[in-house]
C-alpha cells in the first residue's frame, strides 16, 4: 500500500490494553491505537487520557477506535474525524470479551462519576 502521512498498515496493536494503564495498574474507558505505530492508549474521557498523551509526545496524529464495532479515526493535528480509512494490521478491535470499562478488577465501583463531563 502506498504510504500515508500518519497510518503504517503493517504494524500491528501494541496488545488489548491500554500500555500504560497497564504498566501502572490503572484503568480506562475506551481503548485509541495509533495508526502510525500501534500504540493502544485510553480515550479522553478516561482518567489518565493516554491515546492524547501519546500524540503530544510522538506527533503521530492519527488515531482508530480500538473497541469492536467502531471503524473510525481521528486526527488531533486537524482535529478532523473520518469514518473510515485504511486497514491497519489486526487485530481492530480488543477482544469481545473485554470489560468495557476495563480491565476486569481494576475498575473503582464508581467509575461512572470520574469520567470526564
């Protein structure tokens, strides 16, 4: 495929969960991936906004839903969405089976009241 500015289609999800939540035993929302280099982070209206945090640190701009169903992208530098774009390498989604929020055991019982308004 012919390279574009922001996706690399070959490589694959850095795993099901957000890198960092995991590596600090937190917990998100929804799951982002880049779709430059693969790294899953969690969504904006998740406590620690890591798919946010990953842009500002690397400048890959262009983001796809991680979560099953959801085929869209975002690109922070144009603040622009689009509904659909190319393949990336899969898997497209975390598996079915994954809390949403999650992980399973991580997430407060009042997860609801600290999502971001």
């Amino acid at each position: 495929m012919k390279s574009v500015e922001g996706f690399d289609v070959n490589v694959p999800p850095s795993g099901t969960g957000c890198v960092e939540c995991e590596e600090a035993g937190g917990w998100w929302f929804h799951l982002r991936r880049c779709a430059q280099c693969g790294h899953i982070g969690c969504c904006d209206d998740s406590p620690a906004k890591h798919a946010t945090a990953h842009y500002q640190a690397t400048g890959h701009p262009v983001i796809q839903s991680f979560e099953p169903g959801e085929e869209w992208f975002w690109n922070y530098a144009t603040d622009e969405l689009y509904a659909s774009g190319p393949g990336l390498a899969p898997p497209a989604s975390h598996p079915e089976d994954q809390p949403v929020p999650g992980p399973a055991g991580r997430v407060p019982a009042n997860w609801a009241e600290t999502l971001r308004g």
